[in-house]
C-alpha cells in the first residue's frame, strides 16, 4: 500500500510542479491541464499498450506483495 501511496503522491507533486510553471509562463489553467495531458492524447496504439501494460503490472505486483503480506501475518 505504501508503494501505491508514494507513487501516487510523486505523480500528483508532479503534476502540480508543472501545473505552476505552466501558470507561471502565462497559461490559464484549462490549457495548463491540456499541456499536461496533451503527450497522451498523440501516443500510437502500440505506445499506449506498452503504458497499460506497465501500469497493470505495478497494480498486479503490489497486490500480490500486499495479499502475500497478509497471509504471512494470519
């Protein structure tokens, strides 16, 4: 749970960090967010497998990590 935690918590630092200087620069927020989002929205099929499947495997793992932790405490 603290590997989901943590990763969750750098992508959200970020996020932000690039939220500000976007909005530093002079954009408002809405295209700010674009800018944020915009990499995915230009990524082929083969690209956006490979990133689902990355993302998948992590959840697969921790869980397994965090089910394998519990049945070894009972």
């Amino acid at each position: 749970m603290k590997i989901i935690g943590i990763s969750l918590l750098i992508v959200w630092c970020l996020m932000v960090f690039s939220l500000g200087i976007d909005m530093l620069q002079g954009f408002d927020v809405s295209q700010a967010l674009y800018n944020a989002v915009s990499p995915f929205q230009v990524m082929e099929v083969a690209e956006l497998f490979v990133l689902f499947l990355l993302i998948f495997l992590f959840f697969v793992e921790t869980a397994y990590l965090f089910i394998k932790k519990r049945n070894q405490s009972k």
